[in-house]
C-alpha cells in the first residue's frame, strides 16, 4: 500500500472514530503551528491522536517497565530506576502519517536511550524486533536495528518538563525520523523477539521501516 493510499486510509479510520482524535484544530492552533517551525510547539498546540479512548492513569510510585522476551539478562524496571540512568536530550519534529502538515510537534525529549537498555539486557543473536506496548493496549514495533540507533529513546520529559498525561505519562517512546506511530505511549513493556511480529498499525499494511 502505498503512502497516499495509507494516509487515506487512515483519514478514514479517523472519520468514523477508529481512531480517536482529541481535539480540534482551531485557526489559532494553526497559526502555533506554523510559528513553530523555528521553535518549540507549545502543549496547547501539540496534536493528540490515540488508537483508543482510554488514557492510561499510571502514577510513578507503581510505575514498572518489563523488558522480557530472547534476552539474557530480562529486567523489571521503575520509574525511579529509569530516571536514574544515563539521559540524553533529543530535539524531534513527531509527526502523524495521517497528516503530517498539521498534526506535528516540535519538542525536545529527555530520556535514556533504548540503546543503554539493550545493552543492559543482552538480546539472542537471532533477535530482530523489539515490540513495544502501552498500558491501554496498543502494540509497536521496531526493527532491532532502529531500537540501537542512540537518539531512540525511553523519554519521561517533553521540553523539560514530565510527560503531560495525554501524551504518554510518566514513560513513552521517542523515535526521531520516524512516524508517529512507533511512538508507543504509557509505555510499559519492551519484547525483544526472533520472529516477525508486528504492531497495530504495522499489521495493518504499515511498514516497519516507518522513516519519514
């Protein structure tokens, strides 16, 4: 399926609420679009698009990331485990394949690189995807050679502040130069795996090589 194809179909997704979109843009939200092409979009401004309508009321204190699957060494781990953990800064434009013109954000993420749990947690040598799942059930997926490259990563600030609830709060994933489907939110398990699996949208003729 081709680009142009995808995107229509899910504008149409979209028009019959399979794909909720919360919010409307107003004339003004525009305008703060395009004033942030140079800059920083501001939250008010910054598009929200959910597979579902649930928006997952995760707290810190209980917070818990599993990484499990073909691995050596699988970990459980906390908020408190996670912020403590080599961090680095990304500016990203995250843009939404349906629309990319208006349904972007300029923003900086702050978090760890999928990299450094990685190497933490030794994948098999046949290892090829790490799927990714948010609390309310959505499922990505990303190549094993994408999850290594180091601006990839487990972010829990957006323009150094915490995650605001809607947009994945306390832990998501950042994917710069890719669409923003692969930008699992309420994140909350990482499954590294040897066989072809594939996300929500992926498995739905989106490709796993979601390069902008």
């Amino acid at each position: 399926m081709g680009l142009v194809k995808r995107r229509d179909f899910l504008k149409l997704l979209i028009a019959s609420t399979s794909l909720l979109v919360i919010g409307k843009l107003s004339v003004q939200e525009c305008s703060n679009f395009q004033q942030a092409q140079n800059g920083l979009t501001s939250f008010g401004a910054w598009y929200v698009v959910q597979y579902s309508n649930v928006v997952p009321d995760l707290v810190t204190k209980n917070y818990m990331l599993t990484v499990d699957g073909e691995v050596e060494n699988p970990l459980t781990l906390t908020y408190d485990d996670i912020i403590k953990m080599p961090s680095v800064k990304v500016k990203d434009t995250i843009q939404c394949v349906s629309d990319p013109l208006f349904l972007k954000a300029n923003v900086v993420w702050t978090g760890v690189p999928l990299k450094y749990i990685i190497d933490m947690v030794k994948p098999k040598p046949n290892v090829i995807k790490v799927v990714s799942y948010g609390a309310e059930g959505y499922i990505a997926d990303l190549p094993i050679e994408k999850a290594m490259e180091p601006n990839v990563l487990i972010a829990y600030e957006v323009d150094g502040q915490p995650l605001p609830r809607v947009h994945g709060y306390p832990v998501r994933l950042a994917v710069p130069g890719w669409w923003g489907y692969t930008y699992t939110k309420w994140l909350v398990r990482l499954h590294f795996t040897s066989k072809n699996v594939l996300g929500y949208w992926e498995s739905r003729g989106y490709p796993d090589d979601a390069k902008k």
